[in-house]
C-alpha cells in the first residue's frame, strides 16, 4: 500500500530522554496513567487502520464486531501528558480509511504517508517521559499499519494485510488471511500467517532473530542472510549460486515471490504453518 515508516530516520528527530525509554524499564506502580483517549468508527473490510506511535507499545487484537476501537494509555512520571496530542482522521477517496497519531510537541505532525517534525521550539521538551500504549479492535477483513519508535509490537488479531515496524522493540504478528511484513532493529521478529498473499515480503532486525512461519505448499525465491547466527527452513532449498553457512539464496518450490530476511546479530527461521 505505501512505503513503510522509515522510524529510524524519525528517531534522530526526537528528544534524547524519549529514545532512551523503553517498555520495560517503567515501574509502572508508580507511573501516572491518563485512558480518557478512544476511537471508534466502522472501516470496511479491505480498508486500512494506520496506527502510528513514538513512545510506546501497540497491541491489536480481534474485534466481536465491525467496529474498530482504538484506545491508548498514557503513562508519565515528570512529563505534562497535554505536550502528547492523539490525532484521528479518516483519507482516501471515500474516507473509508483511518490513521490515528500520538504527536509530541506542537511542531509534530502525521497523517497516513508518516511523521513530520519541525524543530521551531514551542513546547516540545527534552524532559518529557510521556509513553502512549494503544490497543486496537480489528474487525475482520480490514488491514492494519502500525508503526512505533520505542516499544514492542504486538498483533493477534489480524485476518488481511498487517504491515508492522518498531525500532527498540519486538514485533510479533500473526493474520489468519493475510500476509504480514514486519522489521525492528533491536528486538526479535516473530511472523505467523495463513495465507501469505502473493506479492514479495521483507523481514529485517539488526539485533535480534528472525522466525516466519508460511503456509504450504510455498513457491519463492528465498535471500536469507546473517552474520553471527545461523540458517534454517523447514522447506526444501534449492541453493542458487555460492554455498555460504550465512548467506543463503535458494528457490523453494517453483520459486518466483521474493521473500528477504535480514538480520546481524541473531538467527534465521522459515517454519511450516501448521
């Protein structure tokens, strides 16, 4: 649909003690909390939710009924949860499709093709510890984009396209109907889908490993590569070109789809769904 987040790009725009925060180093006992955002909104299967985050985890689970619901929870200890704004606007031709935003500052903004920042002070503050936690209802049929700087990504609930990035964090995500595309650069990448579509796929981490489980039977032209770590496929390979323990380019079945994965310090795994 449209090019993936480039987070990495993003992260070198934002305040220092915003990168430096993760997840899992919140005491969260003694945290403030504020859940007073929420969204709801029928998007026609086929459609997209676009979720995009900075400082904080996203979770997306099966929704009971046609209804999207978005929620998020902000957490700080000695920042001002005002300076963290979540947008919601419907694009597309019809307005059939959403993207929902936590921006931090006044000079942020954000809509369906990424993040723009544009540093002209006002009240985006180095000290501020706001992290945003969303949670998603997804309807089935409609397609999700989630994308996160500082935190894990988590989604199982899907059953069409899932498009998943974070930078400082793991991306886990299964779709029952669907292909799923996911990169992180430190964290793990853990894919699950039924139906891989029929377009390439990409999956990359820097640190971290990288585990794909894929229907069968599976026909693609497979480049998968590491530098400490190792290679495995529950598929049949056919190598193509040079034999290498950590650079692998092989067809499996008739070939023809492209699937990559990349990663340096960890392990690659294609797995046969069951």
């Amino acid at each position: 649909m449209r090019t993936l987040l480039i987070a990495a790009a993003l992260a070198a725009t934002l305040p220092t003690t915003l990168l430096a925060q993760r997840d899992d180093d919140d005491d969260r006992s003694t945290r403030q909390t504020d859940s007073s955002f929420r969204w709801t909104g029928v998007i026609p299967a086929g459609k997209w939710v676009v979720l995009r985050n900075v400082n904080g985890s996203v979770r997306v689970d099966a929704a009971s009924g046609n209804q999207v619901e978005v929620t998020a929870v902000k957490r700080w200890r000695r920042g001002d949860p005002a300076d963290v704004r979540i947008t919601a606007d419907k694009f597309g031709a019809a307005n059939d499709n959403v993207v929902i935003c936590a921006l931090w500052g006044d000079n942020a903004e954000c809509d369906e093709s990424g993040y723009r920042s544009h540093n002209e002070g006002g009240r985006n503050r180095r000290s501020n510890d706001v992290s945003v936690e969303f949670t998603v209802r997804l309807p089935r049929g409609v397609k999700i984009e989630t994308s996160t700087v500082n935190g894990g990504v988590r989604i199982a609930g899907a059953s069409s396209t899932v498009e998943a990035t974070t930078v400082n964090g793991d991306v886990e995500a299964t779709s029952s109907a669907g292909p799923v595309t996911a990169t992180t650069v430190n964290g793990d990448v853990n894919v699950r889908m039924q139906d891989a579509g029929t377009g390439d796929l990409e999956y990359t981490t820097v640190n971290g490993s990288v585990t794909i489980e894929l229907p069968a039977p599976l026909n693609a032209e497979v480049d998968l590569s590491t530098v400490n770590g190792s290679l495995r496929s529950d598929f049949p390979l056919t190598l193509n070109g040079r034999v290498s323990p950590r650079h692998i380019r092989a067809t499996i079945g008739d070939g023809g789809r492209r699937i990559r994965v990349r990663t340096v310090n960890g392990s690659v795994e294609i797995r046969k769904a069951g």
